[in-house]
C-alpha cells in the first residue's frame, strides 16, 4: 500500500517526485527522450517523429534537456552545417522510466477506450 506524504506547499518543488516532473514532466519532453532512446536524430527528423510540435517548441525542449544534462547537441562541420541529437549517459538512466510510462499510457490508452 501507497503511504500518503504531505507536503507544505514550498517543500512541493523539493520532493523527489516534483523535482523528477520538473525535469521531465510536460507534454513533449517525455515524447523527445523517447524518439531518442533508439538513436541519434537530427532536428528535422525529430520534428516528422513528433506531430503536432512547433518548431519553437521543439528547440526549447531541446535547450531545457540540454540544459539538464540529458541530451547532447552535436555539431557536425559539414555544409550545410548538420546538428544532432542524442541521450547523454545520464538520460539513458531515464530510459527505463519512459519505457514504464509508454507501457503505463498503452495500458491508460486501452482502459479508457
């Protein structure tokens, strides 16, 4: 059984679950860590993987990932210059957690239909 924790509401952000959402918690992050979790993708290429996300949008999520150390930026010097993306060593530590929340909203997706 669940035992139920309470919080006041400053010690909210400080709990391991709300620093966990924080970092990967809104609508696209958990999307983008997955399509890279097979493989290395370029901008583009994650734009097609991932409908309905604006280019802006993607590029912030991006920078937020970047920023927490989970997904690497690569340069390569080619011209046109072409940049890709990619799980660091400390994102792949999430990936058994996006694969738990793709089996759990598969689950979620099947008991609401």
């Amino acid at each position: 059984m669940l035992q139920t924790i309470k919080f006041e509401a400053n010690e909210t952000a400080t709990n391991p679950v709300g620093t966990a959402m924080s970092v990967i918690g809104g609508k696209w992050k958990g999307v983008i860590l997955y399509q890279l979790i097979q493989q290395e993708a370029r901008f583009n290429q994650l734009r097609r993987m991932i409908p309905g996300i604006t280019q802006r949008m993607l590029v912030l999520q991006l920078r937020d990932l970047e920023r927490e150390g989970l997904v690497q930026r690569i340069v390569y010097q080619e011209t046109p210059p072409k940049i890709g993306y990619r799980l660091t060593d400390y994102g792949h530590t999430l990936v058994p957690v996006i694969l738990m929340l793709k089996e759990w909203g598969e689950s979620h997706q099947t008991a609401m239909h």
